[in-house]
C-alpha cells in the first residue's frame, strides 16, 4: 500500500510534466498516446486497489485514489482511450458493490443509484449533443470504431498449429503491415492488444492454460469461502485482470501486475481467508514495529 502511494505521487508529478504533450488534439500521434496509456498501466491504475479495498483504507488514501481516478479518466476521455475508461468504470462499479455489500446502512447507496439512473434517463431527454463539448468530440468520433479485427486477423493467418500449441517464443512476431510502422519495423508485430492472443503468440494454448488455472481457483476461493472483504476484494481484483486481459496488456512487468500474484496468495491461504474484518482493519491501519533482540 506503501508503494501505492508512491505511485500516486509519481503518476501527478508526471502528469504535470508531461500535461501540454497529453492533451494535444493530435489521436494519431504515438508519442502522445502513449504517454497517456503507459502511465495509466504502470502508475495510475494500480492505485484503484485503495477504492476497492476503501474500508480498510485511511481517509488519505482514499482521496488520492479519487484524485487519480478523475485524472486518468479525463485524460482518457480527451485521447479517446476506450480501454481507459472501461477499466476505471469497471473497478469504480465494483468498488460500490463491495462498499454496498459490506454496509449495515444500503437506503443512501440505493438513493444515490436510483437518483444516477434518473439523471442519465434526464440527459436522453435534453434536445443537445454530448459531442458539442471538445473534451468528448475525439471519444464519440471514435465511438464503436472495430480497430481490433484487422490485426487479429493478421494475428491468426501467421499462427501454424504447433504455434496455436507452444506459441512463437518471446523474440518472435506476427506479420502485420501498415500498424505502427515506426515502431515495428519490416511490419512484424511481437505485440497483440488482446493479451489472451499474446499468451498464445508467447507459449501458446498450454501456456494460457496453466495461467487460467492458477487465478480462477484463487479467485473462486477468495470470493465465495471467505470471512472477510478482503479477501473477496482481493479475489475481485484477479477478476478484473483476468476481464482486462482482452483490452489492455495487463501481463507485464507493473506493480499491478505484482499485485495480482500476491492477492492469488492470499486467496490460497485458509488462514487469511478465516481472519475476522475487525482483526484485519487494526492489522492494515497499523504501524509494524520490530523488536530486535540484544546480543548477549
């Protein structure tokens, strides 16, 4: 949690500096976008995992992880970065539901959900376009565009049967001309956006295999045969990587990426599944102190 906030700080210092090159109008600038997209991979995303384990949270980080929500959301919305805003609505929703879940009093979460169902139903009916505002223009220009079935299908006319098996290898690639030419030379790709189709590229079907059956018994434990929200949060924190495996390469070097196999840890262990909310909440808010022992 410790390093999650350093990855907060780090994500606004960044942003700053790197604001006027963000939020440049140009989509089709690579340097831009991903500016954008990588620090919302390695930075910004990580420290949702506060929003969604809020109970145990103190109120400091809480702020930060909104501060940083409304942040990359607006950047993604400006870059129209589909992806972005899927991942960030995602775990917010799911945030509410555990928070829903876990509360003793649910009439004002049920109001406010009901009051947010009148307001967009209110929106439908105002006689105005939502692509009137520049910062939604570039997202609803982009609106349901397919940009993914012409590099899938590159993806799938490279692959032989042996390689559907044990995949290419890391050093290997796809041939795909006219994508990101200036980065992939001679049109060979050794990047797919759907990171199901890079672990298949990488060792193939049995390498995806033997991931999937790691992560979905965990998240199986943590979410039905637990005591504590924790735990389910942890288990709902594998889901989402598992579901964002599709839009985003999540299997990748990043303290999310980290964070994923440590809360697969703590789903397998019975212990912490059968600790009591109260004993975790003093545990997390805790100062851990050392004790060493004096030589003789």
């Amino acid at each position: 949690m410790k390093v999650l906030v350093i990855c907060s700080f780090m994500y606004l210092g960044y942003t700053v500096f790197f604001l006027p090159q963000m939020i440049q109008g140009d989509l089709l600038d690579t340097f831009s976008r991903e500016l954008v997209e990588s620090s919302f991979k390695f930075l910004a995303f990580p420290t949702m995992f506060f929003l969604l384990t809020s109970p145990y949270q103190s109120t400091r980080n809480k702020v930060l992880s909104l501060i940083i929500f409304v942040l990359f959301m607006t950047l993604g919305a400006i870059k129209a970065r589909r992806g972005i805003l899927l991942m960030g609505g995602f775990v917010l929703g799911i945030s509410i539901i555990l928070n829903l879940w876990k509360s003793s009093n649910k009439i004002p979460w049920i109001l406010v959900g009901v009051y947010l169902l009148v307001f967009v139903y209110q929106l439908f009916l105002i006689e105005f376009s939502v692509t009137d505002f520049q910062l939604f223009s570039s997202l609803f220009d982009k609106g349901l565009v397919n940009t993914r079935t012409y590099v899938e299908n590159c993806f799938f006319n490279s692959m032989s049967t042996m390689d559907w098996v044990i995949g290419k290898g890391y050093n290997a690639g796809y041939f795909c001309p006219g994508i990101d030419e200036s980065i992939f030379k001679q049109g060979v790709r050794r990047v797919i956006e759907t990171d199901y189709l890079q672990f298949i590229l990488t060792g193939g079907i049995l390498n995806l295999a033997m991931i999937l059956f790691l992560m979905i018994p965990a998240a199986v434990l943590g979410l039905f045969y637990s005591k504590n929200l924790f735990c389910k949060s942890a288990a709902c924190w594998i889901l989402i990587w598992l579901v964002f495996l599709y839009p985003s390469n999540g299997f990748t070097f990043s303290v999310f990426h980290v964070s994923i196999w440590l809360m697969v840890s703590i789903c397998y262990n019975g212990s912490f599944r059968n600790l009591d909310d109260k004993v975790l909440k003093k545990y997390l808010k805790m100062e851990l102190k050392f004790n060493h022992r004096e030589e003789a």
